[in-house]
C-alpha cells in the first residue's frame, strides 16, 4: 500500500494547475518565468556554494575539525549530553576525511 506521501509533489502539482486555471493565468508562463528567475539565483549563488565547500574541505584536511571535536567532548560530558553526539562528531569526520582521500564521495546509505 502505498503512503499518502507518494502522492503529495503530484497533488500539489494538480492544485496549482487547476488555481491557474480557474485565475485565468497562462500557467506556462508563469512556469518559465519562475524557472528563468531560479536559474539566476543558481548561477548568483553558485561562487559562494563553492567557497563554502572549499573551506570545509580545508577545514576537515587541516585536522581542526578533530581538535575541535576532541576539545568539545569535555563540554558535552560536563553538560550530560549523549556521548553519542561528540562521537558523531568524530565519525563525521573521519569518514569524510576516508572519503576525501580516497576520492570516494558517493552517498552512502
């Protein structure tokens, strides 16, 4: 049985199609200009997406995402919080550093 979440993007879809329709607007139309607009912000925002991922790769390969890790697990014991989220921390980074060297950057599941 499918979930009621397959159905929602085509639902929703269908309800803006059908709002257009009943406005009058040339629902085409407004479709490309929308797509025109969201391209330009892709391609505004594109210089600052590949600064950020640069300076994380030169974060995790300097080695400060381990000492900051390492420096906030006092902190986290101090505060109760779960081990788990310092560890999370560490795992994050090693597993990225594993991916960054061995040029595997495929999602994982």
């Amino acid at each position: 049985m499918a979930s009621f979440g397959n159905y929602v993007i085509p639902l929703v879809i269908v309800i803006i199609i059908i709002a257009g329709l009943i406005r009058r607007e040339n629902v085409f139309d407004l479709f490309m200009s929308g797509a025109k607009d969201g391209i330009t912000v892709a391609i505004s925002v594109l210089p600052a997406l590949i600064a950020l991922m640069t300076a994380i790769a030169m974060f995790h390969a300097s080695g400060a995402f381990e000492l900051l890790t390492k420096a906030i697990e006092p902190l986290c014991r101090t505060l109760n919080l779960p081990q788990e989220i310092s560890g999370e921390l560490w795992q994050l980074c090693n597993t990225a550093r594993y991916r960054y060297n061995h040029n595997c950057w495929a999602i994982s599941t």
